[in-house]
C-alpha cells in the first residue's frame, strides 16, 4: 500500500482511537474501574436489582468491547508503522481499498475472513 494511502488510513485510527478513548472516559466517568464495580454490593435501597446488574453488565460489555477495539487499532497502527498495514496476514494479498474503508482495523482479504470465519463456526457474512 502506498504511503499517501496508509497516511490517510494512520489519521482516521488515530482519529477513532482518540474518539474512543473519550468515550471510554465519559461512560467511567468518574465511577470506579472494572474490577471494583465486579464486586460493589448492589444498592439495596432501590430494590431493582435486575437493573443494577443489567446496567452493570451493560456497562462491563461496553468497557471490554472499547478494550478490544483500542488493542485492535494500536495493532492497525503498529502495521502501519512497519509498512505491513493493507495486507493480508493469512496470505499477504493487499486488502482492498474500499474494505479498509468500511472496517480500517482489517486483518484479512475477504478470502481468508470467510477461511477464518468458517473454521470457527461463524455464519458466512456479506462481503465487504
């Protein structure tokens, strides 16, 4: 991939992980980490108990999901550095353009997605 293009691609995950790192601090807010709202008593006094864990559950997803997205990018970032971002890991072919655009945190061709996809029992997916 030309530099121009890898460029562009750098700017719009450092970008998202700006983004989500904001956003990341905003749902905290304040509130305690992760493994000490794991064991926080519930508000007794409320009596809706169902929502606290659904809130909290909610809220453990979303801390671990904006994880995995950080080390996804910082990764994306990495293979941008070392001039590898754009290519396959599985086989090397260049990731089409327009599907870096949809998902700039790619790893594969869409040829070995589906490869890997299939192995692990996913369902098959449109392209992309």
């Amino acid at each position: 991939m030309s530099d121009p293009i890898s460029d562009t691609f750098a700017q719009q995950l450092r970008q998202r992980r700006a983004d989500l790192i904001a956003q990341i601090r905003e749902q905290r807010g304040g509130k305690v980490g992760r493994a000490q709202t794991t064991t926080d008593p519930h508000d007794e006094q409320s009596g809706d108990w169902t929502q606290l864990n659904v809130q909290r559950d909610v809220e453990l997803a979303l801390g671990e999901r904006g994880a995995a997205e950080l080390t996804a990018i910082d990764s994306a970032l990495e293979r941008v550095a070392s001039g590898d971002y754009g290519l396959c890991i599985d086989c090397g072919v260049e990731i089409p353009t327009a599907r870096l655009h949809a998902n700039p945190i790619a790893l594969r061709c869409l040829g070995c997605q589906d490869q890997s996809e299939h192995a692990r029992g996913l369902p098959a997916h449109p392209s992309l």
